[in-house]
C-alpha cells in the first residue's frame, strides 16, 4: 500500500550535519508536491519546505543557506540535507504529501542537536 518512511536522524552537535530520507512505496514522488515539517518540544508541528514536481523548492527562513531538500527519482526517495545544525533544530522531522485528497505522513525521525 501507500506510505511514506522517514530515516536519518540522530544526536548531531551543533555546527554538524544530518541528511533525512523520506521513502516512499505506492507512489511517485516525482508526481506529488512533498513537504518537510517539524515538530520542536512542546511547539505544533510546521512546515519548513517543499519540493515540487519540477524541483523547485521553498524553505522557510530559518532554514535558507543551511538545508536543501531534493529528490532522487530512480530510488523514489526525498530527501533533507542539514547542514549548520543548531540547537533550536531539535525536533521530529515529519514528511508529507497529499494523496487523494488525503495527507500522508511519514512516521517521523528525531534529530537532537546537543553538544
């Protein structure tokens, strides 16, 4: 069936790296908008960036200069680049998409920042 699994994230210390994987089964990612979002302790869950089906992207401000997101095709995988990390990045990172009218969420994967 339709899903979507999160992967990648870890304990960073501040100033590194984390790339986020978001496989998906069921679908083309090529054919969806896909989102990242974030859910910080004891914050909402929010959204941080898109990709569309052309590769275009948006991000949020907090994340400009720092994260990219991309997709490679043939594996069927989004992808979220963090590079800088810092402390206030603490949180589950959540992908999306729409599909049939419906949102379809990843699980989640933890990233802690923490020196």
């Amino acid at each position: 069936q339709v899903h979507l699994v999160d992967s990648g994230g870890g304990l960073v210390e501040p100033g590194g790296s984390l790339r986020l994987s978001c496989a998906a089964s069921g679908i083309m990612l090529k054919s969806y908008t896909m989102h990242w979002y974030r859910q910080g302790p004891g914050k909402q869950r929010e959204l941080i960036a898109n990709i569309f089906s052309d590769c275009f992207s948006y991000y949020d401000d907090s994340m400009k200069g720092r994260f990219s997101v991309s997709r490679n095709d043939l594996k069927n995988i989004m992808y979220l680049q963090m590079n800088s990390l810092k402390l206030e990045n603490t949180a589950v990172y959540f992908c999306k998409t729409v599909f049939k009218s419906q949102n379809l969420w990843g699980q989640g994967t933890q990233v802690t920042v923490s020196s």
